[in-house]
C-alpha cells in the first residue's frame, strides 16, 4: 500500500498537512528545505487547480441538465409536430409527397388493430403556476397500442380549434391560455401512427379566478375531423 495516498484529493490533503512538519524539521529528517519548498509550491498548484477543475465540472453538471432539458422539450415538440403531418397526410389520403417533403418515413400498411377509443371523463386541478390540469378516460379495444393523444384548444366560442400539444398520457397542462378568457373548449382525439379514434371535446368556464374553473360541457366533438 502507498504511503502517499493514490487518489488526487486525498493525496493533496496529505502532502498539503505535511509540507510546514518538514520545513521546520529539514534536515532533522533527511530533506533538503529548497526540495520541500518546490513540494509546497506543487502542492500549492494542484490545490489551486483542483478548485478550478471543481467549479469546472459544477457548471458542467448544470449545463448538462440544461441540454437533456432542451433536447426533452425538442423531442416533445417534433413528435408532436410528426403527428400533426401524419394527421394532414391521412386527411389527403396518405400521398407519399407529403412524407417525402417532410423527409419522415411513410406509415406501415394499416394491420388488423381498430381505431383507439374515445377521451370521456374529463376533470380539471389547479396548478400553483395558474395553469389547469386535465385528466381522462380512455378505453381502447384490444390490440391497440402506443397511442398518444392530440388535443386542440378553442379559445372562445365560434373560433377554430388550434393544436395545441400531443400528449402521451390521459392528462394534459395547460398554463398558456390568456387571463381574460372565460369560456375555453378543447378537443381531444386518441391517435396510433395509422389511426384515429372519435374525438371529445369539453368546455370550460372561468370565474373570477382559475379555481373557479368549472368544467360545464363534455362529450362527442360534433365534428371531429374540422380545425
């Protein structure tokens, strides 16, 4: 086993005790105190670079939350915008050149699984941010799998719905809708890569404040393929 610790800090913090024990015992001990001072001097380095490689590697864990974070919220957004191309391409019939100037791979001949169910349930919860929590039901017939779903926002009535986000769990979040708003519809439609289910839609009206949000109106979208 080596005298001298083989780990960087532990080595440091052993060199850094002894170096004044063998200045003042020089050569008392054997050493020569212009080779003791070259040993502080060194470990004086190390000590100095060793903070320097510390607040290096914090700002590089902070960074690096930062990147998966970034690249979390990419994927989120250009899978969401996939399913918006896929949806466009099956309502012209699946042409090959709308997959091809999107440069993302046609579907897979439709098998035997049926469309996905259709959302009911809907119930709301108030977030700290202000935004609103939704969460659903949703059965789907056997066979059906990876299904995500597609919901669109109607933020007052006689208005077209917008997409608003592809969410991969019965529940969605909300915070973006503007403050004045006191009727809210959404629409919410159970997709797989080849199909579509029926979508539901939902109303919401707001009181003086969001807690007061209160669900008023769900049920069938009259008109599922629109917006």
């Amino acid at each position: 086993m080596s005298t001298v610790p083989v780990k960087a800090a532990d080595a440091i913090a052993w060199v850094d005790t002894r170096v004044p024990v063998w200045s003042a015992a020089g050569l008392a001990i054997g050493l020569d105190p212009l080779e003791v001072g070259e040993l502080g001097t060194l470990t004086s380095e190390a000590k100095t670079l060793k903070t320097e490689w510390e607040t290096a590697q914090a700002l590089a864990d902070a960074k690096g939350v930062d990147y998966r974070a970034a690249v979390k919220a990419m994927r989120s957004k250009a899978s969401g915008q996939v399913t918006q191309i896929r949806g466009f391409a099956r309502s012209k019939g699946n042409p090959p050149s709308i997959f091809s100037a999107a440069q993302i791979p046609l579907p897979a001949d439709p098998g035997p699984a049926p469309a996905p169910g259709t959302p009911e349930g809907f119930k709301r919860q108030l977030l700290d941010n202000g935004g609103l929590k939704f969460t659903f039901a949703c059965d789907h017939p056997e066979g059906v799998k990876a299904v995500t779903y597609k919901v669109e926002r109607q933020s007052a009535p006689q208005t077209p719905f917008e997409f608003l986000l592809n969410a991969k769990k019965r529940e969605f979040e909300d915070s973006s809708f503007l403050g004045s708003s006191t009727v809210i519809s959404y629409r919410v439609t159970a997709q797989t890569s080849t199909k579509d289910g029926l979508a539901s839609s939902f109303t919401v009206r707001f009181g003086a404040s969001n807690e007061q949000a209160t669900i008023i109106a769900q049920g069938p979208a009259v008109d599922s393929q629109a917006g």
